[in-house]
C-alpha cells in the first residue's frame, strides 16, 4: 500500500499553517550530533532542554557534565556548562551549586558515570540534600566504549563482556538507583522515566519539570533517571530499540514516580504519582521475579554453576 | 602589627581566608584534619562554605565546581588523601583552573607526588614549600595569587610540624599585582545567548565558537610550563660564597639544616645551604652555582631520597651528590622521627665534611 | 481516489535523518513510511502521507531533529490512492 | 637573643596548656615565640612533652630543640630523655610535690617548687602547671607575670572561662613563691613592641 500511497511534500513548510513544533531545541546551538541512529539521549536532550526553555530559567543554568557519548552535547547545549570527569559531577555540581546558590544546576550522566564509577559521589550529594538535579540517562551499557555491562545492565542482558548475558551468580546484580535514591532523606523528588514513545516522552517530561521545580523551591535533591535506547549497544536493530528496552531494562527499573514532597503540589500522574506504571501482560514484579528466581541464586539449580 | 599565636593549621587557614578563599573541600586526615576544622569554622564566618566531603574524590571534586564559578577554592589532605585525588589535579590543571591544594604531609615522602604528580598527562603544579609559620602565611597567600595568575594548580606542601608548631604571626591580606578578571568563568547567564561558556578539560568550546580541541589545548595550555619556570623559581641560599660543602634541604627540616649551618659556619667551618622555596620549578640554577668548586652537595631530606633527583639535575656532575636524610618516623607515621634532630643533622654534615661515610 | 481529512503536517530535513525509524510507529495515525530511496549519507528516510494530525509524536521520537511540526489553520482535504 | 623551655609531664597535667600560655603571653611581650607540642593518643597518663622558643627577633631553631636554656618539670616520668637536651647550667623548675629520682644539682641551676601540693592548698588541684607556670614567669622573666595573666585569659576556651580567676590566683601564687628574677631570661625586661 505505501507505495502507491500520495506521498505529501514536506521540503518546506507549507502556506497557511503555523509552526506547533520547531526542529530543534531552543537551548541547542545545532541539530547535528554524532549519536547512532535510533540513540534514545538526543530524545531525552530535548525533553531537557524544552523544560529548561519552558521554566525560563536558561539565563541562571549551569550544567555539569559526565563522560559518556552524551559528553558531546557539550557543546551544542546553550548553556553555560561545566565538563566533569567520569563519575564526579555530583561533586563538580556540589561546588557550583554552593558558589551560586540561586542559580538551576544540572547534572547529566549516563549509568556507568554515575553509578559505576561515581557512585557513591551521587548517594552523598543526595543525602545531603543538595539542591541540585540530577539526570540520569539510563541505557544499561557502556555505549561510548562499544557495549559494555553496566551497574544497571539487567540479569540476562547481553554486552561485550557479558556474552552469555549478565547472570548474576557471575556478575552480580543491577542496582536500581532511583528506588536507592528515593531511600535517603535528602533527596526530595525521585522519578524514573523513558523515552521509549512518545507517551514515555510525554511522562518524562513532567518528571524533568517536577524536578527543577522542586530544585527552585529548594527542597532537596532531585532526580530524573531517564531510560534511553542504545540500540548499538544492546546489539538489536535501530527500530527495534524501544520495544527491547521496554522489555528488558523497562521491566526491572521500572517506571514512575519513586519519591515526591508532600508540598510538592499534585501530580501529573493523579494516582499513578507513586507507583511504577501499569503495564499491559502482567506486573513489572512478574518479570523481575523471573529474572532473580530463587533457582537462579547461587546453588540454586544447575545454571547457578559457574565454576566458583 | 598584632600578632596572636596561632597553630600552622590555623594561621594557614587565616591566610587561605585573608586571600580571599570562600569554598574549601576536605576529609579529615593527620596531620591535615586541623586545617580541615579552622576553615570548617571560619570560611561560613566569612560567607563562605566549607563542605565535609565523603572522601578525597568528592572533596576535589567539590572544588573544582566552584573554582569553575571563579571562586577562590582549594582543598587538601595528607600525601595519601592526595593520591586519590589526582585525576583530578591532571584535568583541573588541563581545565586551567587555579586550585590551591594543601598537603600536610606525613614527612617528605610526597615530594615526587607534589612535583611529578601521580595523574596523567602533561600537567605540572607550581609546588611551595613553606620552612615554619611565618612563611607558610605568605606561601598560602602568594599560592592563591599565582593559582589566579597562571590559572594552574599550586601545591603548599606542609607537614606535621607546620600544622602542629605555633608561632605569634601576624595574619594581614598581601598586596599583589593586579590579576585580568575571570572573563571565562561560570555564573548560568548566557544560556540561550549563544554565547554560553564551558569550563572544560578536553579543549572543547561549543560549536559556534569551537576551541582547538585535544591536540590545540595541550599546546596552549603545556607551554605555561616554561613561562612559570622562568618567573616563579624561589630559593633562599645562605653562606654560598666561599663554601666548601653545600646542604640543600626543603620544608620544616631545612629550618633544621639552616640552624646547623648557622652554628658550623660560627665554628669556622665553609659549608653553606641551598633552601629550594618553590619545589616546581625547582631552582636548579641556583643549585647548580653552588655547586660550583664545592667538596660536596649534601641533601637532607625525610624520605627514600626523592629530591635528591632534583640536586643531581642540578648539579650536573659539578661535584659529589650525597644524601644525608633519610626515612625518619615514629610510631604514629606521621614524620616526625629520630632525623629531625639539629644534634642528628650536624652530625650528617660533620661526617661529610671530615670525609667520613654518612651514618646509615 | 479518496480524500483523508488532513489537520496537520511536518516538515522533513530528509539529509539529517539516520533511518532508525523510530518514528514509524511513533506516528498514532500510521501516516509515515519509510523511503525506498536513500538519503546523501545512506540512509533511507521517512514520508509523510495523508492524515497527518500534527500531534508532534514523530519529534519528540526523532533523535536527529529532523521534523518540524505544522497545523494548518484550516484542514485540509488530501487525495490518497485508493 | 633566643630562649628554649621544654616542658615536660604526663598528659592531663596541663603541659599542654602551660605552654600555650607562655607562648601567648610572649607574643603579649611583643616578642617572636614558637611552640611545638608532642603527647601520646591518651589525653591522661602518657607522655606530654612541649618546646616553646621565645626570642628578640625571628626565630632561627627548628621547631624540635637540641640545647634547651631551660625545662619545666612536671613529673618524674618522661624526664629521662629531657636531660641531655638541656645545656650546661639550664634553669629547671621541678615540680618537688611529685619529682622522684635523681637530678644533676651540680650541672643545672634547680629550683624545688612543689606547685602539686600549691595548687592544693589554694583549691585547684588541676591548676598545678599554672602555679608552675606562675614561678617560672617569676624565676626567669621570660614573660611578664602580667603577659601570663593574660595570655592565660585568652587561651581558655568560652566554656572554660570560669576557671580563670582560680588560674590567676595559681599564676600569681607561683611567681610569689620564687626568688624574682633569680636567673633573668633577658638583660631587661619585656621587648621594645
């Protein structure tokens, strides 16, 4: 049918229509990027940058980077913008935060900046309550490096040094850093979205909100875990992407809001606000079940034997 | 002029504050801990803000954020604390941001980590070495300046005998030479502007104003070397022109050393000392003048034997190198052992000079 | 021939596209295809048919910017092979 | 000119403190002063040694002496490796309430004073070293018995402020107690600042 199909002109925008969407981000200096196709950061970039744009507070930002493919938004973010080194932004947006208190002060990390690496650098800065917001983008792999297991790569996953997918008598287990976060006193808003459709985009988008809003009000720390695709990464055909991630990394850092002050004025979600999202085909405990199954534990069952 | 007594800890502190330093980082350690509690005190008097970070990383980390505000910042820890927080210094040094760190080392063991570093890359740090308490008011103060000036790292190395010896100081802001303002620094303004900035290690700009890149910022950044060398070697040198033999010797055990040469030049005996004040650059100049027609160059040191590199460099053959220091502590590690004794060094020195061999 | 009711369309920066196709079945009313041609760099692309609503689905799952999104200010009524 | 005093007791004697006062209160005589305090971990019991150099001009020796002008004696304990610190004919004040074992009368100038039994009897226990510190001031003039007053004043933390006129009682009790200016420290008192 596509073929015959009338394919529309859309070179130019047409007379008569106005504009409800620009193509690129007020806050990026150039739409290009050297991300691999169907990459899930630039998605999670805009929703960034078109909260910033919307807040109004582009002109009092400072952001602090992490190292990973999304470093080189570096330099296409319009933004004043510290570079930190692996794992230390927390720390790097601690000390911009505490010189300039009044400004917005971002981080932006992937999963193995932050929760490899620099682990321990974002569980201080959000027992401490810094008013500062943190962004994860959350692929489950070391994508600058070519796909690489991560702290977050689920049981089962496959990277590059984990061929026969992360089992984890061998490799040990992810760790969900939202649902750690959302423990610490410090930390006032803890969400965790993705950018897997455009409904996911939608989601994200106020859990961003929220969070700068709760950093202008100064509650605390506040945190955005965003789960991106890496096709690249994860070894799957571009358009296959989300519906792997929703799959696999979607069903053991699942969705939702983890964590919001009281005072923090009601939720997008109503009454989803707190609970990970409903998801057609079961409950996200059924799959997580299945992947920490009690056979699956060390002496468990024949699988377990790794040679130790 | 009022001058109270103070602990070195504490008058360091003062200076760091009179220098106009607002954001200090650090992890408690001996025999840094003392500095770490003054500024914890004092900086939030001030309007500043001391963070008790969770470990060396965070607390390097931590300043180097605010240094990228263009706040005056440093941090500091003993020698070992320093370790961890070396890939730090390397990309604060690339990111030309001027940090001050503090080491209050356990002995002189650190001299190799403060002069070659323990990082990667082409990085070096302006290194000062205080003798006592007076000096280190100065030293901390210039540290801040020079930090400004070349916008690169400078090191105060100090011990526990600086941080732990008192002396009635007078703790005044110094009057340097005007610094060009922090044009590149971040304050969150010009997002949206296309004019925004970054503060960043890797040469990058942004994309309509693009820096060199990698290879472009190392060549801007490395040459600074050369220039600090040429402009910022400090030495003081004592009873050089007629010596026989020559005692080089840096810190708190160099007050040692002096005091021993002061009393074998009052005995007729031709020994003088080279005291390096900036460990980098190291003034090999005026080492090697005075190993000029020397007997010998004699280096007193609380380590392994780790500037006696640095002598040899220095010296350029021109005369004997040997080493009279050594390792010297106590119990409790902290550097202060058997060898840090005047009656101890003239002993060293005598042996040398009588051409005896050097005690083991 | 027929006619689809049409309140919406998008522009399309054809050279910037990567071809992940992630905005094909980002597109709730399906009007996007992907190319048989490809693009300077290689990649095949999409297109836009008849029944676009301007709903902005395709450029919030577009990582390459490609889209810019358009209502018209009265719909319009293109024809579609049937 | 320089003048070293070593302290030396046992840690909770208040070695610690004797020497911080004598060196606030030289630098209240407008005179340049060092002080270097050694004690063990144990705030009480183990050894509590202290070097406070005061001098006209800046100050030339380390900050760990070899050839002491003078010594305070708290205890008996940790004298041992003092002794050959001092120089010939070094002024040392013992502390005659709790000293044991031998001291080479003939080679130091000693003065007895037993500020343990002192400070007893004015109702301070705790304030032997600055009865101690009170008859050095006396003996040597090291520093004004005023500037000691003093010095002790602003070295006492807010919290410990109430302890202050008990001290000055001590301070005084021991410079009343000595020859004044038996082995003077300098050829006049006080410095020219």
């Amino acid at each position: 049918m596509t073929a015959e199909r009338s394919i529309v002109p859309t070179g130019s925008p047409p007379a008569s229509a106005h504009r409800v969407a620009e193509l690129t981000p007020d806050l990026l200096l150039t739409e290009e990027h050297q991300m691999c196709p169907g990459c899930g950061e630039p998605l999670a970039l805009r929703v960034l940058l078109d909260t910033l744009s919307q807040l109004g507070v582009a002109q009092r930002t400072v952001a602090v980077m992490g190292i990973g493919c999304y470093t080189s938004f570096s330099g296409t973010m319009d933004l004043d913008l510290v570079q930190a080194l692996h794992g230390r932004a927390p720390s790097v947006a601690t000390g911009v935060k505490r010189m300039l208190p009044d400004r917005v002060v971002f981080t932006m990390q992937g999963d193995g900046d932050m929760v490899n690496e620099g682990l321990q650098e974002v569980v201080h800065t959000a027992a401490r309550g810094e008013s500062v917001t943190a962004v994860l983008l959350n692929n489950g792999v070391f994508g600058e490096t070519g796909g690489h297991m991560t702290a977050t790569s689920v049981i089962g996953q496959r990277t590059k040094n984990t061929l026969e997918g992360r089992d984890a008598e061998y490799h040990g287990h992810p760790i969900r850093i939202g649902d750690l976060l959302a423990t610490l006193d410090g930390s006032a808003y803890v969400a965790r979205g993705s950018v897997h459709n455009a409904g996911a985009v939608a989601r994200t988008k106020r859990m961003v909100r929220r969070a700068f809003e709760s950093q202008l009000r100064g509650e605390g720390f506040s945190f955005v875990e965003i789960l991106t695709m890496c096709p690249t990464g994860w070894f799957v055909p571009t358009a296959e992407g989300p519906g792997y991630m929703d799959d696999t990394l979607g069903q053991v850092h699942t969705m939702g809001e983890l964590k919001a002050r009281p005072g923090g004025g009601p939720s997008d979600h109503a009454s989803g606000a707190l609970a990970p999202e409903a998801r057609p085909g079961g409950g996200p405990s059924d799959h997580a079940s299945g992947a920490l199954a009690p056979e699956a534990r060390p002496g468990g069952g024949p699988e377990g034997g790794v040679g130790r | 002029m009022t001058r109270r007594l103070m602990e070195g800890s504490e008058a360091m502190a003062e200076a760091a504050v009179a220098s106009g330093c607002r954001f200090f980082a650090g992890y408690p350690m001996t025999p840094f801990t003392e500095l770490l509690e003054h500024l914890a005190r004092r900086l939030p008097e001030v309007g500043g803000v001391c963070i008790n970070a969770e470990s060396e990383l965070e607390a390097v980390g931590m300043a180097w954020g605010a240094l990228a505000t263009g706040a005056r910042a440093a941090t500091g820890s003993t020698g070992q604390g320093l370790s961890l927080m070396q890939e730090s210094f390397s990309e604060i040094t690339l990111a030309e941001l001027p940090l001050v760190v503090f080491n209050m080392a356990r002995g002189q063991s650190d001299y190799f980590q403060a002069t070659r570093g323990g990082g990667h890359g082409d990085y070096r740090h302006i290194v000062l070495a205080p003798m006592d308490i007076a000096e280190a008011v100065e030293l901390t103060q210039l540290a801040f300046h020079l930090a400004d000036r070349w916008r690169n790292p400078v090191l105060v190395y100090g011990d526990y005998l600086l941080a732990h010896t008192a002396e009635a100081v007078d703790v005044s802001p110094m009057t340097f030479a005007p610094l060009p303002p922090k044009d590149w620094a971040v304050d969150g303004s010009l997002g949206g502007t296309s004019r925004s900035r970054t503060v960043s290690s890797l040469g990058v700009g942004k994309v309509n104003r693009p820096g060199g890149g990698i290879p472009a910022h190392f060549e801007a950044v490395v040459p600074k070397q050369a220039a600090i060398t040429a402009e910022e070697v400090r030495v003081e040198t004592g009873f050089l022109d007629d010596a026989q033999h020559v005692v080089v010797a840096f810190g708190t055990p160099a007050k040692f050393v002096r005091y021993v040469v002061g009393q074998l030049r009052a005995e007729g005996v031709h020994v003088g000392f080279v005291r390096p004040i900036s460990l980098w650059p190291f003034p090999y100049e005026a080492v090697a003048a005075a190993a000029e027609g020397v007997r010998s160059v004699m280096v007193f040191e609380i380590n392994g034997g780790q500037m006696v590199d640095d002598v040899r460099i220095g010296v350029q053959g021109k005369a004997p190198v040997v080493s009279i220091g050594g390792i010297s502590t106590d119990g409790s590690g902290f550097g202060v052992g058997p060898l840090l004794d005047v009656e101890v060094i003239r002993g060293r020195v005598e042996a040398v000079v009588s051409g005896q061999e050097v005690p083991a | 021939m027929t006619t689809v009711l049409t309140r919406g369309t998008v522009t399309i920066d054809v050279e910037g596209c990567k071809g992940c196709e992630l905005c094909i079945p980002a597109c709730p009313p399906r009007v996007l295809t992907m190319s048989a041609e490809v693009n300077g760099l290689g990649f095949r692309y999409p297109q836009l048919h008849a029944g676009c609503t301007g709903c902005r689905a395709c450029l919030d799952m577009c990582p390459d910017f490609v889209f810019e999104v358009y209502k018209y200010d009265t719909p319009v009524e293109l024809e579609v092979e049937q | 000119m320089e003048r070293e005093l070593l302290l030396t007791g046992v840690g909770g004697q208040g070695v610690q403190l004797a020497a911080q006062v004598i060196g606030r209160a030289a630098a209240i005589d407008g005179r340049s002063v060092m002080v270097f305090g050694l004690y063990s971990g144990m705030m009480r019991g183990g050894s509590s040694d202290s070097t406070v150099v005061v001098a006209d001009g800046p100050i030339q020796a380390p900050p760990i002496v070899s050839h002491s002008w003078s010594a305070i004696v708290m205890h008996h304990k940790y004298w041992a490796p003092m002794v050959p610190k001092l120089r010939p004919g070094a002024v040392v004040l013992l502390n005659s309430s709790l000293f044991e074992g031998d001291i080479d009368r003939q080679a130091l100038q000693v003065f007895d004073v037993p500020v343990t039994d002192m400070a007893a009897d004015l109702g301070n226990p705790m304030g032997a070293a600055m009865v101690m510190l009170g008859a050095y001031a006396g003996v040597t003039g090291l520093v004004r018995v005023e500037a000691a007053v003093q010095g002790m004043r602003e070295s006492l933390p807010p919290y410990r402020q109430q302890h202050a006129a008990a001290n000055e009682r001590a301070i005084r009790a021991g410079a009343q107690a000595v020859e004044q200016l038996a082995t003077p420290a300098w050829e006049t008192a006080g410095a020219d600042a």
